[in-house]
C-alpha cells in the first residue's frame, strides 16, 4: 500500500527542503536516524482523517460533523498559531475521528507507513507515542492494546524484499497527560508496565500535554515505578517561558532518559542536563509554529551542538505542522538563511545520536 503524505510539507522546513540540492536530499535520505518524538494523533496523514470523517459521517449522530469539518479545513489550510496554547485546541476535532478501535488502528497503520515505508523511508526506527483514551468504544488498556496489535503487525510483515520475518522498526511510548488526575496517570502506568512484563513492545513513558497545566509533584511516584520496571523515560520540559525553573528541577528529579523540547532551562538545569547527558529531542518546526523560538538562530539546538551534546531531530506532530523528517533534517544541512549550515559530517554525527538515544534498541 503506498505511504500517504500528511498533506504538503510547507515554511521554513519545506524551504529548507527545497534550497538542497539532489545529492543533498539523497545523502539525508540514506543516513540510518531514528524519529524518536511524534505523537500519533498529531502525525495522522490528513487524507486519512478525511476518510475517517466521510466514514463517520454515515452513523447518525455519531460525531459532531460540522465541528470536525471545521477543525479539518484548518488542519488543511495550514495553522497559524499565535501561542502554544491554541495548538492544543486542534485535537478535539481529531479525537472525535480516532475513537473507535477500527478508527484508531487505521490511524495507526497509516501513521506507521508514514514513518517507514516507501522506497526512501522517513526513518530506520521509531518509538511512536500516544495517550491512551478511553472513549464509549473502548478503555485505556484497549486503546494501547490496539496500536500495539498494529506496531506487532508493522514489525512482523514482510520486508521489502518480499520475505517473512521481524523488522523490529516500531515500537510504543505510553503518554501521560499533565491535565490527567491520579487515577488516570496511575492506569496508564499500570498498563504501561504490565504490558512490558508481558514482553509487548512499550518501551518508555512520557509526559506532555498543555505545558501550563497541572502539578508534577503528583507525577513522581508514578515515574518512579516507570524507571522500576526497566521503561525509558522522556519528559516534555521547560516548553515555555511560563514552566517555572522549579517545575523543571522537579521534572529533572525523576531521573529522565530523554528530554522533549527542553526550550528554557536556566543554567543550574542545563548543568544537569549536560553532566546527565540527556538526550534532548529536537523539533524545530514545532518550536518556531508554536512561537516558543523566534528564529533558527536563536533555537537552543545551537547551545547543544556546541557543547557536543547527544540530540536527536525529531518531528513532533507533522500534521499540524506540515513537516517531515526529512525536512527537519534538511533545516540542518541547508545554508542560511534556510538552515542551520552544518556540514555532512556534523549532521551525520545528529543522526547517528538519535540512534544512540532509542530506548528500545539499546
Ligand atoms: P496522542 O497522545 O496520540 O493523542 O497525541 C496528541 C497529544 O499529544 C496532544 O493532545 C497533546 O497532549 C500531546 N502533544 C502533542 N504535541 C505536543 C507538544 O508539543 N507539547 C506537549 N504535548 C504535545
Ligand atoms: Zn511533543
């Protein structure tokens, strides 16, 4: 089945894109990375989502039509966000779309072959992440059993070559809200770790959601049992100028593997950070588009390349934000004003961080 695009990749990334030239765009193409922070719902193709919504359409009552058509005119259209906060608004519409296990495994297949299929795939590996939701059609641990039964499927079809066998290419984060209260975050943790005791491939647990939202103090003891049961954890950390140095103190107290975004440490965390050798995931595109960084130039990706620090590139959400692996890549090599203007071996050695940052190959 042909991968499906997410739409036209468009701004900076896909400028970036488009001042490399072909020995360039092949030479980001062949080097092995791993995408290591895409949230599945912010990563489903839109004609996907379309399909989803002509399909629901036909049940009476099933979805509120007009405010998901809505919400998909924007999504094609293109956003454009003033803060972060009016990002967070473009999901209910695609929740609505992905709340049947029928719905949500479609989702998933076309967001893992978004990833990883094709003549020139978007990557070697990838740790996919999704909050679990439990919707009337089904619970929590059904949600994660169903994108799990689609990345166990995904691993075990037949290579390129047209032989049986295991890639392992995919595997599942489990996400954790910071708007969840207890009750949630600990069923979701539960889940989590019985499904790796039982050998499923979940590999980590994040935290994200509305960066304004929540107290993570009550999120330590349920990443405590997170780094007890032998799972990786990422944190999405200091993504505003609003997330205190003292909430990114505590979130570094819990011990994290990864960290996403990690826009505004101050110096004592990014003392931490650098002696820790966090790995940071990088997403540019969603950094500029959620107007948290100004410019390239002013990205904190710089502060880290040049204390040699372990990165890994990643997407975010490349349906809001019309990018793709590739073309973050290509914000790298490209020359300014399109890009960072590293060279090929400096991006080559970014690539190869991602892969060293994976919680499910190490
Ligand atoms: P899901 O977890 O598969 O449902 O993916 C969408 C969810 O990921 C959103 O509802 C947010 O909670 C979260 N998310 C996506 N992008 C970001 C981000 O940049 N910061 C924090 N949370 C995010
Ligand atoms: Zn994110």
């Amino acid at each position: 089945m042909p991968r499906e695009s997410t739409g036209s990749i468009a701004g900076y990334c896909s400028s970036a894109l488009n001042s490399l030239t072909p020995s360039q765009i092949t030479f980001l193409q062949s080097l092995p990375k791993a995408e290591l922070h895409a949230h599945l719902n912010g990563s489903i193709p839109v004609s996907v989502l379309q399909d989803l919504a002509r399909e629901s359409a036909t049940i009476p009552g099933n979805i509120d039509s007009e405010a998901v058509q809505s919400g998909l005119e924007k999504l094609l259209n293109g956003i454009e966000l003033r803060e972060i906060n009016e990002f967070f608004g473009l999901f209910p519409a695609i929740y609505a779309l992905t709340s049947t296990p029928a719905a949500l495994a479609r989702a998933t297949r076309s967001v893992l072959q978004l990833f990883l299929d094709g003549p020139t795939p978007e990557c070697t590996y990838l740790e996919l992440r999704s909050t679990p939701r439990a919707t009337p059609h089904m619970t929590r641990r059904k949600y994660v059993e169903v994108v799990l039964h689609e990345i166990d499927r995904f691993n075990c079809t037949a290579d390129g070559n047209g032989n049986g066998g295991t890639r392992e290419k995919a595997a599942l984060i489990v996400s954790l809200d910071r708007r969840m209260n207890a009750a949630v975050a600990k069923e979701c943790v539960d889940i989590a770790v019985s499904m790796r005791k039982k050998g499923r491939k979940v590999v980590g647990v994040d935290l994200c959601g509305d960066p304004m939202e929540g107290d993570m103090e009550e999120f330590a003891d349920y990443f405590r049992q997170v780094k007890d049961a032998g799972l990786g954890v990422t944190l999405h950390i200091a993504e505003t100028t609003s997330n205190t140095p003292r909430e990114t103190l505590q979130l570094l107290s819990f011990a994290p593997d990864r960290l996403g975004h990690a826009t505004f440490l101050d110096d004592e965390a990014k003392a931490i950070v650098l002696r820790d050798k966090i790995c940071i995931e990088i997403c540019l595109t969603s950094n500029l588009l959620c107007k948290t960084v100004t410019t390239l130039d002013d990205h904190h990706i710089r502060y880290y390349l040049k204390n040699n620090h372990p990165i890994a590139i990643c997407t975010d959400d490349p349906l809001p934000f019309r990018n793709s692996l590739l073309s973050e890549y290509a914000l790298l090599l490209a020359e300014r004003p399109f890009g960072l203007g590293l060279s090929e071996d400096e991006v080559r050695k970014v690539a190869r961080g991602s892969l060293m940052g994976c919680f499910g190959l190490n």
